[in-house]
C-alpha cells in the first residue's frame, strides 16, 4: 500500500467516525487491513525507525499515524 492509498483509506475511516481521535481512526485502518497489513506496516515502522522488533499492532498504528501527519504537513 502506497503513502497515498493509506491516507485515502485513513480517510474514508474519518468520514465514517468523525468523533474518534486519529490513532483510533489509524487502530481501525490497521484491523481492516488484517493481519498481513499490520505486519507490513509494523516492519515499515521498525525500518524507519532503525529497531528490530516491537509489537506488531501498536507499531502499526504508529506508521498509520506517521504517514498521515507527515503528509498533512505543517500545522498552521
């Protein structure tokens, strides 16, 4: 999955839950994508940050959460 298909995906989980905080939407954007989506994301996630393991979901939820606020850019 490209940076650019995770925020349309991020996204339309906004649309249907404008109340939750971004790394609820971000935890539901991980449990859709199934097991095979969280290892990819969680291995993304310990490669970016030079570390060789970590648990899988919580660091999932972080690469969902770092390539969103990375791309949404600076805060005004």
């Amino acid at each position: 999955m490209t940076a650019e298909e995770l925020i349309i995906e991020f996204a339309l989980t906004r649309l249907d839950h404008p109340d939750l905080e971004f790394e609820e939407i971000a935890a539901l954007v991980v449990r859709r994508g199934g097991p095979e989506r969280e290892l990819e994301f969680a291995a993304r996630n310990l490669a970016d940050r030079g570390e060789l393991r970590g648990a899988a979901f919580p660091t999932a939820v972080e690469y969902v959460l770092r390539v969103v606020l990375t791309l949404r850019g600076p805060s005004d």
